[in-house]
C-alpha cells in the first residue's frame, strides 16, 4: 500500500502497535498535510467527506509533511529513527519492476540497486579505517546465492578463520559472521584454518586439518583470511575434489585469469566482472569504402 500511494505523490507512515487488550500487532497507516489528505478523498465513503473537507478548511496554514521533498518525479524520504525489535514470521518484499524498487516487510520502500551500494560503502568503510564485518558477510552470501541458488544443504568451504594472517585472534573475525550468516540459510559450513581454533564461537561449522579435506564435495570455497597457503587453491588437486569448482575470494588472494584459467569460476569481491568474460571474442566485419 505504501508503494501504490507513493505512485500517488502521496508519502505515507506505517505505525505499528498493541493497545491495552491486544495480543497481537495492529498497523496503522498514516497521512498527514491537508493536501495529502485532499487527494484521497476519494476513497473516503461519500458521506463521511463533508466532515473531512470541513476540518480541512479550518486550518490556517498549510505545512508540508515532514521528511521529504520532491525532486521533479521523485519524492525523497528522510529517515528519522530505527527501532530493533525481535520477530518471528513470514517476510516479504515485493518488487516493482517499472521504478525497480522494492517493499519490505514492515513497509520500507528501499531501491534495488542494493549490491552496487553496499560495495560502495564497504569501501567507504575501509578507507575509513573500519572494518565491516557484517556488510562484507552479506555481500558474499550474496555472491554465493547469485552462482549456487538457494544455500540450504550446500556445502561452504571458509578458508582462514582468524581477524587476519599471522594470528590465531579470532576476535572480530568475519569468518564468525559469515559462518553464522551460512549456518542460518541452511548451509553445511566446513572450516580450516592453520592456527585459529573457534571452538564454541563457530558453532555448528566443521573444523578440518586440511585445504583439501575441507573443499572435498564443497559447492563453494570462501577465501576469507589471506594466508599464504592460500595462494596455490586454484590447482588441480582442489578442482578435482570440489563438487562445484567455484571460489569466491574475499581478499583478492588470487589472480583471477590464472584461476579461471585453471577451470574454477572465480568471483573476487570488490573487483569489476563482466558476464561476457567468458564468451570469444568476435572480428569486427570489414567495412568496404567506395571512392
């Protein structure tokens, strides 16, 4: 409904609450401004609009709705607070494909350039000196999603788990993320690392001794922490025991023609791909000229 009005001009709120004997949640939807308020007058039952128009009329100054502005076709919301509130149920989002944007569940009308933006603000992060560890699991669940599908019951490889190469500091690690983000898409996570041992924070991941017992029938290999071991993955040994040879490189560990080359298809976060990379290259028809 938030989405239909605001193809109106008209920018609407979403209240959510329980009054004094309610069990469950009741949603309000909310329109302020007399102008607002005039433009869907008809959909008001015919006798109750003389009272409305009445009420309208009263008002001596006419005060825009607060948070937003229009700009040509577009109207700009601002948002004023976020609240985190636990909730079990269905989600949804319903995508609009002219506009391309989306409604989420509880209302929020959001853009679906999401990947592009979150790339961009991963690295506003890193130049920033801050390290999104949350931001970075959810663009790499994303990728893994875009080549393998629904993630429940595939197999991940998480290779390296400590904060970074050279400890086995596993505070603040994104592998702890991660793994808790695959874990709860339903995914069979394995794990290796050379010296890191989670234990109880990496619960419900198994942990191996090895590259190659971990990526053994995997459907995916997350390059998570540069270690130098890492380096050599792209070779034949790994190809041949992965179910699926694919290897998602969350620190640009490896050179991506070489991987590519070596038969594994290779997405490196950060770094530009083309879906014709793989296509041959096609000669330019010879233009013949007149004199």
């Amino acid at each position: 409904m938030l989405r239909l009005l605001l193809g109106l001009g008209i920018v609407a709120s979403v209240r959510v609450g329980r009054g004094a004997k309610s069990t469950c949640d009741t949603f309000w939807m909310r329109i302020s401004g007399a102008q607002q308020v005039e433009q869907l007058l008809d959909f008001v039952p015919e006798q109750d609009r003389p009272v409305i128009r009445a009420s309208i009329a009263r008002q001596v100054k006419r005060i825009a709705p607060t948070g937003y502005h229009r700009d040509d076709e577009t109207v700009w919301v601002r948002v004023v607070d976020k609240i985190r509130r636990p909730f079990t149920g269905a989600v949804y989002s319903l995508e609009i494909p002219g506009p391309h944007t989306f409604v989420t569940t509880g209302g929020l009308v959001t853009h679906n350039c999401f990947p592009k933006d979150s790339l961009a603000l991963k690295q506003l992060a890193s130049n920033s000196g801050y390290h999104f560890h949350l931001l970075s699991a959810v663009i790499e669940v994303n990728e893994l999603q875009k080549h393998l599908g629904k993630l429940r019951g595939k197999k991940i490889a998480l290779l390296g788990l400590a904060f970074k190469a050279g400890t086995d500091d596993m505070r603040e690690a994104p592998s702890l993320v991660l793994a808790s983000r695959l874990l709860a898409e339903g995914a069979e996570v394995r794990a290796w690392d050379p010296v890191a041992r989670p234990g109880e924070l990496m619960k419900g991941a198994v942990l191996y001794d090895s590259v190659l017992e971990a990526v053994r029938d995997a459907d995916a290999a997350v390059i998570v922490t540069e270690w130098d071991e890492l380096r050599g993955l792209a070779s034949k040994d790994v190809h041949d025991a992965m179910a699926r040879p694919l290897i998602l490189d969350g620190r640009n560990l490896l050179d991506p023609a070489e991987t590519r080359a070596a038969g594994f298809a290779y997405e490196g976060i950060g770094r530009p791909s083309s879906p014709f990379e793989a296509l041959p290259e096609t000669a330019e028809p010879e233009t013949k000229v007149k004199n």
